[in-house]
C-alpha cells in the first residue's frame, strides 16, 4: 500500500523568511538555537554584549549562505534594549519571533548573596524578559501573528542550593510565559518556553569539569549524562514553527529525565 505524503508536511518545520531576535546568541544554548534557525529559514538577529565575537557569529552563518544580522546590546540596559527594538523595526518594519535566551548564573549562599548581585541577576534573567516580550509584541501585534520563545530552566519548579536567585528568576520566567499565552494568543501571538536540565555550555564549565558533580549528574539523569547544546536546538524551532500552531502556553523540560527520577 502506498502512503501518499502531504506536499505542506516538509514546510511544517521551516522558519522561512520569519525575522526572529535570539538574545545571548553568541555562545552556548543561544548559539546554537540561532544556528538551528537560520538553517530552516530564518533570518535570526543575533545577540550579545560581545561585539567582536558576535560578528565572528554573523560571518559563520553569512558565510554558510545564511541569513542573519545581529543587535549588540545589553538586555539588561533597558535604555539599549528599547533602542534595539526601534532599529530593528526601522529595518525590517516587523518582528516574527523572539528568543528570550540571554541569563546569567550568581552562586552564593543566601546569606552572602548581596542585594546588587541580586538585582543584576533578576534585571538580565527576567526583567528584560518582560521588556523584550512587551516591546516585540508591538511589532508582532501589527501584523497579526508572532512567536516569543523564553528559555525558563528545571530549577525553577526544582531547586539547588546557593542558586537562589537564579531559581526565582527562572520560576518567574514560566509564570510569565503563562501570563503572555493568556494575554497574547488571542492577538495571534503564542508564548511557550523550554526548560532545559543540564547542558554542557560554557555558563556551567566548571560543573561540567568538576568530576564529582558530574558524577552525580550521571547517577541522576536516566541519560546518564550530561545534555549537548545542539540536543535543545529542534524544540526551539519545533516551537517557532508552524508544526507548534497550537502549542501556546507550554513549558517543554528537556533534562534526559532527570525531573522525573525520584
């Protein structure tokens, strides 16, 4: 018997001429998503603080015949961020989808954590989160449509020590992207995000060389292993895609099982 394929399936996947900002694109999880969907058709504007290293970033995809541009700014500079949003309106008068990536880690006892690290840590993982979102959706509301995609973390819902306000900031990203699901669908803008377990980049390289966590990371994780960068890459463009046309709202934990094992 022969299975007849559906001629649309092939494009179910593709981010074709969508214009889509990754945040904390230059290295790591960031990288690797914008990579990913640039080679299904997006044109990504890339991230960063670092200027220098983003434009290495912006030629390895030009040079593979890929579209991309790219935003230095810092998101936790409001003043930058706005700025962003306005030049990237001026040059493409839209925006089809935004990744909320860019975080950063601050470990300390509760006791020793210091309110400006504090405040540093919650304007970089969360505030500008709610930032980007509400000035992306202006662009997105123009035209009906749009995909915000935050990057939220298993310790959010679970938690470690010394990482306090990490998991804070990460329990708010999931409540955020409920509140924009509810708020945004009806305007055709869906909202999910991906929970990622623990992945070999370079914000935990000294987990990742430290024998005895890893040790515990393969005792814990039924993968028994740590999580590689490219493995979070086709959720995200599952869920920027038209494959994920109904998916608004949704929290995907990709961790090798790890919060399922007792």
């Amino acid at each position: 018997m022969e299975i007849k394929k559906d001629p649309m399936a092939a494009d179910l996947f593709s981010l074709k001429d969508q214009i889509i900002l990754v945040t904390g694109s230059s290295r790591g999880l960031g990288w690797v998503m914008a990579q990913t969907m640039a080679e299904a058709g997006a044109r990504v504007i890339l991230n960063g603080r670092d200027q220098k290293l983003l434009q290495q970033r912006l030629e390895q995809l030009q040079q593979a015949n890929l579209e991309a541009d790219l935003q230095s700014f810092d998101v936790a500079d409001s003043k930058a961020v706005m700025a962003g949003i306005q030049s990237i309106a001026e040059r493409y008068s839209r925006l089809d989808g935004l990744v909320n990536n860019a975080a950063i880690q601050h470990r300390k006892p509760i006791q020793e954590f210091e309110l400006s690290d504090y405040d540093r840590l919650m304007d970089t993982n969360l505030r500008s989160c709610f930032l980007l979102a509400r000035e992306a959706s202006k662009l997105m509301l123009e035209k009906g449509s749009g995909n915000i995609l935050n990057i939220a973390s298993i310790m959010g819902p679970q938690a470690r020590k010394t990482i306090s306000a990490y998991t804070t900031s990460k329990g708010g990203i999931v409540g955020l992207t409920k509140a924009l699901a509810v708020e945004l669908g009806p305007q055709g803008i869906r909202c999910n995000a991906i929970a990622p377990g623990f992945f070999a980049t370079e914000m935990n390289t000294a987990l990742v060389e430290n024998a005895e966590f890893t040790s515990f990371i393969e005792g814990r994780t039924p993968l028994q292993r740590w999580g590689q960068p490219p493995e979070i890459a086709g959720a995200a463009v599952f869920l920027m895609s038209t494959a994920a046309s109904y998916v608004n709202g949704h929290v995907l934990t990709i961790d090798g099982g790890l919060s399922c094992q007792v």
